[in-house]
C-alpha cells in the first residue's frame, strides 16, 4: 500500500516543513492552517450522531495517512468499540488489531479488557463511499505494519481512545502528530457532545413515553382527576371529568378560578366542589366529601366523593400550596345498593316484629300463670308434700324465662335494624319517661342470667335514689346490647360484674366481662356501623355488627357518653356509658 501523503490543502507540505525547521511562518502558511482548522472544526461541529463524527474524523485522517483503518474504544458501562475501516480487512488482521487495542488501553488506564471482549462488542462502521477496492489475495496477505494509539481526552480527562492501523511500517509520521492529536482533541469533544446529546434525548424520549402512559392512564381511570392552579384555576383534567364538569357548560380551559366558573353556573353542586377546591388551596386535605351532581328529585341521584389534597412547590420555598389534585368518585351504585338494603331491613324488620310481639306477650302470660301457681302452691301445699322447687312448673318457669330472654335479644337486634334505618332517614327520636334506674338493670340483668347459665352476673349499687327521666326502652336496649356483648365475647364463662354509680351528675354504668379483651387500636372503630372485631372469625362470635352502633347513639341522644377500657393484665373488657339525671331539652335525638 502506498505509505506517501496526499494531502488536499497545500499547507499540509510546508507544515511537515515547517516541523524540521526548514520554512518559516509566513502571513499565506498561516491563513492556509487556519483555513484547514477551521475547516476540520466545522466538519466535528456539523455532526448531528456518533456516524457522523466517524465520517468527520476518517476523512481528516485520510488527508493525512493511507491507512487501513482506524478504532475509537470509547469507556463506559458497557464500554463501546467502534471499527471504521478503510478497505476490507483480513481476520488476522482484525484479531491482531483487538490485541493492540487491548495492550495499549491497559497503559492509559482503561478498565481491564481482553482482546475476546472487545472482538465480541466491536460495532463495524464502513460506509460505501470510503471502503477501496482491493483482490482477496491482498486482504487475505495484509498485516498490521504500523500503529498509532492518542488518548481522547476532554479537560484532562480520558473518554477513550483513537487506534489508527495501516500495513505499511513507519506508515505514521512522528512529525503529524501534534496535527493528529489536535484531530484526536476534535473527535473527543464531537463524541462527548453526540453522547451527552444521545443521552439527552433518551431521556426526553422516556420522559415523553412516560407522560404519554401516565396520560392515558388517567384518561382511562373510572375516577375524574382535576388539577388546579394557586388561584383555584383547572390546568388538567381527565375524560371523566371532563364529561361529569361539562354539566357546568363553562368552557374550562380558560384560566378562570373554579369559584368563579361556579358564580356564573346555575350547577348547585359546583359550589360544593369549589368551597372543598377552595379548602385545598389552604392547605387542607379533604378525604370523601359527598356532593350531589344531579337533581334531588331522583330516587338515588348521581352522587360524588371527593377528595382533594394541597400541591406543594418542589422546592418547598412556597407556604401556601401551588395547586390542588382533586379526585371525583361516582358512588351512586354504593348508595343504591345501601338504599335497597336499607328498604330490604326496614320491610324485613318490620315484618319480623309482629311475631315477635305474639311471642313475646304469650311467654310473659304463661310466665305470669305459672308464677301465680306457684305461690299458690306455696301457701296450700301440705308439708308432707314434695318441695315446691322440685315442680315440673318450675322447669317450666325456667324454660320460659330462657324462652323471654332469646326473645328480648332477638327484639333488639330487630329495633337495632330498624334504628339504623331511622338514623338515615333523620327519624330517630326518643320518648322521656321517669323511672328507677336500678330497677332497670335489675331486670336486664335478670334476663341476661337466664340464657347465659355459663356466666355469673353481680349487680352493684352504688347509688341510693336512682330516679331518671329517659327512654326507658332506649336504655333498656344500650343495657341489653352490652350485655349481649360481654356474653358473646366470653363465651368460656366467667363473671359479669354491672355497676351503677354517680359520676360528674349524671348515672354511670360500667358493665365488666372477662372476655378477650379489644386491642387499643380498635378502640376508634368499635362503635362504627357493622364493625365486628377482625380476630373473631369463629361463628361463636357472630353479630350483625349494629349494637354498639345504635347504643352509642341512643346514649348520644341522651346527652351522654360511651366508651370502653381493656381490664387490668389483659382479662375482659369494660363498657362504660352514662346518662343525664334529667335530659336538658326534651325533643328528639338526632
């Protein structure tokens, strides 16, 4: 291969000149190298990809150098290799070049690599136009004969490195290397640009692919997502919000508050939105605030859940949030399924409590005879005779007293439904009478003790007149459900001790079991509508979940509290409420 120089500026000639000294600087010399300087930095500048700098850098090399080829290995994880040669090249060829290239980037400090490696990673990059004609005898017969390895370096630091092979020896003249190494310097800054551009624009194009899924998620949600700016303005809102706002009929893409768009509609549940909007913007979170979006005429009308939350600044510099996110849940399905429920308990209750009164009234008529009998039985039975205990009407007796128990519990869980249902419809009230406490939890205790034989009950008074003016049946049911509760959730036996003191002018009743006991956590949910306690799964413990419900709002409505505490070392629980001497208004309870 010919090894000669056939440069394409003159000035190539006397800068080999002027590097032995044998020409001086002259005004044409000079303009000649800035011209092909400037020439070179404008073809590294142009370069809009790595392939591009591939081109930029050979056709500088070949104004230089026949050479075979020329290898950038560039560092990195993983590291990147690129062969852009002249003409086609022998396999021997290639594995001696993945040699060379491995010995020398071992001396500037390249991460460790083997020759293997590199020929496995190794991109070709030959284009058409630069790629001469040569026999296969010449390929197959070339070898390296010179090599010249220059560090790509930017500020001092060592990107890579620039390979140059050619089959000639002695082909790289020592005289061209500053000229080679400024090309090097060239190359590495176009290539650390195309990298930081490469990388740039991946990120820009995930970040895009990023915005286009989480776009079309939010279009797709069930839920409407709205953004607001700091004045209460909508930026951003998906197809379901789209469609459920468009009841306002005001165009929202204009920058106009939500407050305002409210102003000019005649959509009542907007100003719902805009007030909890608003509430946001104060940095408060609001969580499931129920409006109405459509007319209170319908039997269940579309209704919504919001919740709404503060957008802070990401520097974190602003108090007040820079926005609000809002979430719109359509949970008109959930309140018509609560609605036919609670026409299916109404109607059921209803119809459960006329047998209910048949049955109770005939065990309270056949306990009245038997217990007349017996006291009868008292007074004229000779005293030969058996004892009055071993009867058959006293087993009767007790069996009817069993019988009356399971009857008041079944006609309190019947009024808990349809307390529930009074609740929701704002018709729950209570009707004041006068009467002794005590004598009412005797009497509940009583019909407790019947049907719980496993468990001892004591009746503690602490209270000599015990005078109160409630809802004597009210009470009567917080009592019983309480009670209900101690047995149920000790089902192994044990005392249940009922107290009734004076505390802070009002009764105070605690009723104390030896159960399992509630974990402090649960405290908060005991006493919400159908809760029941997660680790009693067993059928032992069954319940509806309304009990507690109901007597915290019977003794609510009184003007009175509930609450509960864990026994000392863990044993049982204790339930204790109160109740007024006398109620401050009479009226109903809400």
């Amino acid at each position: 291969m010919d090894s000669s120089v056939h440069p394409r500026f003159p000035f190539i000639e006397s800068e080999l000149r002027s590097f032995h000294g044998q020409a001086a600087d002259t005004p044409t010399t000079i303009s000649q190298e800035m011209e092909y300087i400037n020439t070179i930095g404008k073809r590294f500048v142009a370069a809009i990809d790595r392939f591009h700098v591939h081109r930029a850098l050979l056709a500088a090399l070949q104004e230089r150098y026949g050479l075979a080829a020329c290898c950038i290995l560039l560092k990195g994880d993983p590291f990147e290799l690129f062969i852009i040669p002249c003409h086609p090249l022998s396999t021997s060829f290639l594995e001696e070049m993945f040699q060379k290239i491995a010995s020398a980037a071992h001396v500037i400090d390249f991460p460790l690599v083997s020759a293997e490696q590199l020929a496995n990673s190794a991109y070709f990059d030959a284009p058409d136009e630069v790629v001469e004609y040569r026999t296969q005898e010449d390929i197959e017969g070339a070898q390296i004969g010179s090599v010249l390895n220059i560090p790509l370096t930017i500020e001092n630091r060592i990107i890579g490195m620039l390979s140059l092979f050619d089959v000639v020896v002695g082909a790289f003249d020592t005289n061209l290397l500053k000229l080679t190494s400024m090309i090097a310097d060239y190359a590495a800054v176009a290539l650390e640009n195309t990298r930081l551009r490469e990388r740039e624009t991946a990120l820009w194009r995930q970040a895009e692919h990023e915005r286009q899924r989480l776009e079309l998620i939010i279009n797709s949600m069930a839920e409407g997502l709205l953004i607001t700016d700091a004045q209460g303005a909508i930026v951003s809102l998906n197809q379901f919000a789209r469609c459920l706002l468009a009841q306002a009929k005001i165009d929202f893409q204009t920058a106009m508050p939500l407050r305002e768009v409210a102003k000019k509609s005649n959509v009542l549940w907007l100003h719902q939105l805009a007030n909890v909007i608003d509430q946001g913007l104060m940095g408060k979170t609001a969580m499931n605030q129920e409006l109405m979006a459509s007319g209170r005429q319908e039997i269940v009308p579309l209704t919504l859940s919001i919740s709404v939350a503060p957008l802070h600044d990401v520097s974190g510099k602003r108090i007040l949030p820079i926005g609000v996110v809002a979430v719109l849940n359509d949970v008109t399905s959930t309140k018509q399924v609560e609605q036919l429920k609670d026409e299916f308990i109404s109607v059921v209750s209803h119809e459960l409590r006329t047998p209910l009164t048949a049955i109770k009234g005939y065990t309270q008529h056949l306990i009245r005879r038997l217990e007349r009998r017996l006291r009868k039985a008292r007074t004229t039975q000779p005293e030969v005779t058996p004892s009055v205990t071993d009867l058959p009407e006293n087993y009767d007796l007790h069996s009817l007293y069993v019988m009356q128990s399971q009857t008041e519990h079944l006609e309190r869980l019947v009024n808990d439904l349809l307390d529930r249902s009074r609740m929701r419809e704002n018709q729950f009230t209570l009707e004041y009478t006068t009467f002794y406490f005590a004598d009412l939890l005797a009497e509940c205790v009583r019909l407790a003790q019947a049907s719980a034989e496993q468990h001892t009950f004591s009746f503690i008074i602490q209270q000599q007149n015990t005078q109160v003016v409630a809802d004597r049946t009210r009470v009567s049911q917080v009592i019983g459900n309480i009670l209900d509760n101690a047995v149920k959730y000790s089902p192994q036996g044990g005392e249940v001790v009922v107290r009734l003191e004076e505390w802070e002018g009002n009764y105070l009743v605690s009723v104390m079991d030896q159960g399992i006991g509630v974990s402090p956590e649960l405290f908060d949910h005991i006493f919400e509508r159908f809760y029941r306690i997660h680790n009693t799964a067993s059928r032992e413990y069954a319940g509806i979940g309304l009990g507690l419900f109901v007597a915290k709002a019977i003794v609510d409505g009184h003007g009175g509290k509930i609450w509960l505490t864990n026994n000392q070392h863990g044993i049982g629980t204790t339930f204790h409420f109160t109740i007024p001497r006398k109620p401050s208004s009479k009226g109903d309870a809400s």
